[in-house]
C-alpha cells in the first residue's frame, strides 16, 4: 500500500486507552497503519506516555521502559479525558510543568512521524475524531476541542478539522447499507460514551442527517473505578479505623482519598508529600494488624507507581466477567498480593451509578432526535465496554435483538474518519 498510495490527509483516532492513523487521498482510503511494532496488533498505539530520565516513550514501550526502570519516572494514561477539565492545565515532569496541548501534541507528533515514515511523506493535514460531547458543559466542551486543536498542531498539522467519533463509525457502517434506514451509532470507549442518530442512505448522508449527538463521560474507565470502590479498595485502606494520639473518635479513611484511588491519573495526587504523611501517621494510628497491612498495600502502591498495573489487572477482570460469571482478580507484586473472588452480579451492583448515567445518556438521545425506540432501524455497537451484559442487554431490550450489529471495537471509528477525510480531500480544500 504505501509503495503506491499517497497520503494527503490522515484520520486520526485519539482515544482514551486506544489511538489508531489511518489515511486517505482524493481517490481512496487506506486501513489503519502499523503505529507500535511491540503491541499485539501494530496499529493500535496504546494512549499511554512515559516521561524517564530525558527519555520519552509511548504506546506498549511506555510499559516496559516503565517497570524496567524500577517504576521511576512518569506514566501518564487517560490523558484525553482532561481536555475539558478547566482545573487541569498540565502537570510537572521532573521540574518542568508541561501543559495538556503539549502533552498530546507529544503523542500525536509520534504517531505523525511514524506515519509519515510508513509512507515516505510530509502529511500536515488531518481529520481527528472527538466524543460528540466531552462535556455536559457547553463551554468546557469548546475548551477541550481547542486544546486537541492546539495539540494537533504542536504535532506538526497545519489544517486540523473535527469529526464525532459516532458520526465517523456511521461513515464506516453506511458501506453496508442497501436502504435507507435510522440508525444508532453507540460507541462506548475508555473516557466517554457516545451516541449518534443518523439517517443514512446506501449513497451516503449529510450533516443534515444527524438527527442527534449525546453522550456522557461515563465509559470502561469508570466501570474499571467502580470495581476498585465496591471490591478492591478496601485491600488499600479504604475500610481502615484508626484514632488519632490523644483522641477519643474512632475515623475511617477520608472519602476524597478514597475517590483518588478509584482513577490511576487522581492517584497521583496521592503521592504528594503531604498526603503521604498522612498515609503513614493513619498506618500507626491504625487498631489493628490487618488494617496496617492494608495500609502498608496502599503506600507501595503510591510509592512504586502500581497503579497503571493495578488497574490493567481490574480491567483483565471486568472483561473476564463479560463471558463468565465469576472470576477472580489476581495481582502479585513483591510484599502485595491479591486474591478477591468477583461475580457479575458484584460488579453489577457496584457499577449500577454509572451504568444507569450511561443509559440515560443514550435514552435522552433517541428523545432528543423526536423518535422512540421502534423507530430505530438499525443499532450499531463500537468499543469494549459494549460487551458489558448489563449495558448489552439493556440495548436488546430497547430495541431488539434483531437490530443490533456489533461493529469492529478498534478499527470502525478510524475506517469512518478515513472515509471522512476522503471526502475532504476530494473536495480539494487548500493544501
């Protein structure tokens, strides 16, 4: 492909977990490009940033240049789901404060450059897809879309333009049309779950065929969060009583120090000085062995920097659980091991919040395009957490069985950019 196709504009998927480069000329669309030779499948470029001692590495070498160095150093995941984030500018890496635009303008640049070596060009063109909403929040929506903006051209992109990650997994499904039909696009990732209503013809549609865009900043991640509240966090601490010296109160671990366990990019906060004082002076405050041993789990998981291990573990799990009905979660580290037995009806009930946030989410969508579930033709279900029972199961029931299509998890959003970006460059904007 690349001795004979030539570029003009790249499609790019940013995600929270995942990022994939697919390209496009006038005349065609190219599939995703080989990104990381390390990952078991090449094209998917792990959304994850490694900042060692002057070295940076991203995507499956973030992981092992990590452990390799001992867990020093800063990994960074789910960086995407700061854009919208007004209280969240940047972070330190060493000294230095490095802002979220460079940060992301950082990884895109790598995947750029990786590109651009795959098909022997200079591509500075390239359509990036975005949640139909980062945010309930109109105005921190608009700052989150700016700050991609502003990263794709820290990344070298000279003309950057938008596309809803939904409305791009419809452009990939329309291919398969053969009537004009109402169709749903519900595409569940890491950071977000979107949602799209689209009426689409075998020739295609426009942006006037959008009959909705919704969505909620409710996805795996937060599944992952609410299996580490209700299941593993009281093996850290979160149960833990303790009395202060000269006290008379008996306390349990302060909740916000609970909820920063629950995210691997909050636990960082945890490794601030002061919290780590604190995290010692509540381990011998502590009543008992077993609490202190629970504590001791919690500062070597701040100290060592295990949290991105942690919660690939929790992750393991919760997938284990979309095709059996009990499992159990392992994590073996040196002085920290955990064995906690997990049922589906557990991480049901643990994830009820945010799975409800997520359905409301889609049901308001379906409302806001004027229609009820039977007017809906067609359900098309993109990324892993759609495999989620409960989330699967409340789709069938909406809609039936029969209209649901399982698109593919990784490749459909950034075939559908392609597409997109396919037909911009037909249209001949300026180079």
């Amino acid at each position: 492909m690349s001795s004979r196709f030539e570029p003009e504009v790249y499609a790019i998927d940013f995600g929270t977990s995942n990022s994939l480069l697919a390209a496009a000329s006038a005349e065609a669309s190219c599939p995703p490009v080989p990104l990381d030779d390390a990952a078991s499948d090449p094209t998917v470029l792990r959304s994850l940033l490694f900042f060692g001692q002057d070295r940076f590495s991203c995507g499956a070498a973030a992981v092992s240049e990590f452990v390799a160095g001992g867990m020093q150093g800063r990994l960074i995941r789910s960086i995407k789901k700061f854009l919208p984030d007004r209280g969240f500018s940047g972070t330190y890496i060493g000294t230095r404060l490095v802002t979220i635009e460079d940060l992301i303008g950082r990884f895109l640049r790598t995947m750029r450059e990786r590109a651009n070596r795959h098909f022997g060009a200079d591509v500075t063109r390239v359509v990036l897809g975005r949640p139909a909403k980062f945010s309930l929040d109109a105005d921190s929506d608009k700052l989150a879309e700016a700050r991609l903006g502003r990263a794709a051209e820290i990344a070298g992109f000279r003309e950057v333009h938008f596309c809803p990650e939904p409305v791009a997994a419809a452009h990939d499904f329309q291919l398969e049309l053969d009537r004009p039909r109402i169709v749903l696009v519900a595409d569940f990732g890491a950071g977000t779950s979107d949602f799209t209503i689209v009426r689409m013809r075998p020739e295609g549609f426009d942006a006037s065929d959008v009959l909705s865009l919704g969505g909620i900043a409710v996805a795996g991640d937060a599944l992952d969060g609410s299996l580490m509240r209700s299941k593993v966090s009281r093996h850290f601490g979160a149960e833990v009583t303790y009395r202060v010296p000269l006290g008379s109160n008996l306390l349990r671990m302060p909740r916000p120090i609970i909820e920063k366990l629950c995210s691997p990019a909050d636990m960082t906060v945890l490794q601030h000085r002061d919290v780590l004082a604190f995290l010692r002076d509540v381990k011998g405050w502590s009543l008992g062995p077993d609490d202190r041993q629970r504590m001791d789990n919690l500062l070597c998981l701040v100290e060592d920097s295990l949290a991105y291990q942690v919660f690939d573990a929790i992750e393991r799990t919760k997938c284990e659980l979309s095709g059996s009905p009990a499992t159990e979660l392992r994590f073996d580290y040196p002085s920290l091991e955990l064995r906690e037995p997990i049922t589906r009806g557990d991480f049901d009930a643990g994830s009820e919040r945010e799975i409800d946030a997520v359905l409301r989410a889609l049901d308001a969508t379906v409302a806001d395009a004027g229609l009820v579930f039977a007017d809906v033709d067609v359900v098309c279900c993109t990324g892993g957490t759609a495999k989620v029972p409960r989330i699967a199961h409340a789709i069938e029931q909406r809609f039936g069985v029969e209209k649901v299509r399982q698109l593919r998890s990784f490749h459909s959003v950034v075939q559908g950019l392609a597409e997109r970006a396919r037909q911009l460059a037909a249209e001949g904007l300026p180079r």
